[in-house]
C-alpha cells in the first residue's frame, strides 16, 4: 500500500488519526496566540473592573470629565 494512501483511506479510523494528527498539529501552533490573546482580554477585563469601582466613587461633575476623557482615549485608539 503506498503511503499516501493510507491518510486518506476508506477506513473510517485512518481519518480520524489523521484529524487528531492536524488538531494537535494547529494546538501547538495556536496555543501560544490564545493564550497571549486571552491574557490581553482578561487585563483588558481588569482594567474595565477597576474604572467602574473608581466610577462609583466619583461625583457626578467628576463622572461627566471621566467619561469624556474614556471617549476621547477610545476615539484616539480607532484613529491608529
């Protein structure tokens, strides 16, 4: 049986060794971005958890400069 023949075969079992084989193949690519990229999301996370228990702490004329300045951060983060 010729080798190339074998991944792609009729039997059910070869497909699925070759799909383990392409999944743990990506994994290893993949899991250094995800993490990477669920650590960015979970400081961004925090970063959103802290501004709100300084929010509540703030008066409203405080809130109003607060909020502005979130915006304006927000805007100047699209622009680049």
């Amino acid at each position: 049986m010729p080798k190339g023949q074998e991944k792609m075969g009729s039997g059910k079992t070869n497909f699925k060794e070759h799909m383990e084989r392409w999944i743990i193949g990506r994994h290893k690519v993949q899991s250094k971005l995800t993490f990477q990229h669920y650590a960015g999301r979970i400081e961004l996370r925090s970063r959103i958890m802290l501004q709100s228990q300084t929010v509540k702490l703030m008066s409203k004329k405080q809130l109003q400069v607060h909020e502005q300045r979130t915006i304006g951060i927000n805007l100047q983060l699209f622009k680049e």
